[in-house]
C-alpha cells in the first residue's frame, strides 16, 4: 500500500499522527525519513497524543530513544532519534527488540537501518517546504491485509482533506 497526501500546516502533520496512532498497536514500527525540519517530530507528537502518552513528545537532543508510557492502558510511544547512530551496530545496542514488543517504535532518520529492526513497518517520508508532502508505504503482511490498507487508505484520505 502506497499513498501520498498533503500536508500544508504543522497542524495537518501533527493531526495526520493522531489519526494514524489509531491504527497502531504494540510491535508497529513507523520509519520516518525528510531532511531537517520536515515534521518528523510534529507527526510523532500527534502519535503521542493519538495513542494517549504521556508526554511532551519532543526532539530527543542528547536522548536517543526514549519511552512514552501509556496513560491509558494502551502501547507505550517509543521515539527514536537515529541522527547520530553511527550505524546498525549502535542501533542493536539501543535493545529496541523489547520495547518492539510492548510498544510503538517511532524512528526518526530511520530509513537503512530501522528496517533492521522489523521486516513490517511504515515508512513515511516528508518532503516540501512550500507545499510540504507525506508519502506513506506499508511494508510487510502487518499492511498488506485488506483491512489495514482500507484503513490506512481511510486515514489518508481524511487527512488530505483537513480543512484550512
Ligand atoms: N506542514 C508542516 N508540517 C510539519 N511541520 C511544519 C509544517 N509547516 C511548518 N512546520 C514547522 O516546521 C518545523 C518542523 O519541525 P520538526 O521538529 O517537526 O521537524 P523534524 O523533521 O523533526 O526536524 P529534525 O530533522 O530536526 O528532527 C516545526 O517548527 C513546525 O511547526
Ligand atoms: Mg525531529
């Protein structure tokens, strides 16, 4: 499954996380690639906010991943900030196999070495300063049944359509 959508504001980003955290569940993995400022950490902030963690979510600077329990029974937000992993090696430190198990994983700059940590993700890339772009792409069986393509086709489409 493969979509694109527009995302104009921050809003919109931030807004599209929410509604794709209700998609998610413990084991998920979103990959998230765009160059500095992209809105890697606003989309990851409405997943924080859509699966009900507690938060704030923010750039993990000297944090590499860091854990956002949930405040409502749910997964635990694990966000990741892969910038200054050296490489695959560092990441396999980082032990994120558990909190894979028992939550979301979140990775920002994630893309050739995040893939390593699970065979099913999505991998959302962010492009645009103008007229910003978020194309999304399920990968593995986790994406591929009919019900999570329509759904996520569905939080696609609703998310192209936000009003401004
Ligand atoms: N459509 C948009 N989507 C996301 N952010 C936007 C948008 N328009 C403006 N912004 C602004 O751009 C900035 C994006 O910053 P953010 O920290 O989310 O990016 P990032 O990809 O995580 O950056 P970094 O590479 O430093 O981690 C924020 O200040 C946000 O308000
Ligand atoms: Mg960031």
């Amino acid at each position: 499954m493969s979509a694109e959508i527009a995302l104009p504001t921050a809003r919109d980003t931030q807004a599209f996380g929410v509604r794709l955290a209700a998609l998610l569940r413990a084991g998920d993995l979103i990959v998230l690639t765009g160059d500095l400022g992209a809105g890697k950490t606003t989309f990851t902030q409405g997943v924080g906010e859509g699966l009900g963690v507690r938060g704030p979510v923010t750039s993990p600077t000297f944090v590499i991943a860091r854990v956002h329990p949930s405040l409502v029974g749910g997964p635990d937000l694990v966000h990741v900030d892969a910038y200054r992993l050296a490489g695959a090696l560092e990441l396999d430190d980082l032990d994120l196999d558990a909190d894979l198990d028992a939550g979301v994983v979140v990775v920002e700059w994630g893309a050739g070495l995040a893939e390593l940590l699970s065979a099913e993700r999505l991998e959302i890339t962010l492009t645009g300063q103008a007229s910003r772009l978020a194309r999304v792409v399920g990968v593995g069986s986790r994406w591929e049944t009919p019900e999570a393509v329509q759904a996520l086709a569905a939080v696609c489409r609703a998310t192209t359509e936000v009003p401004h």
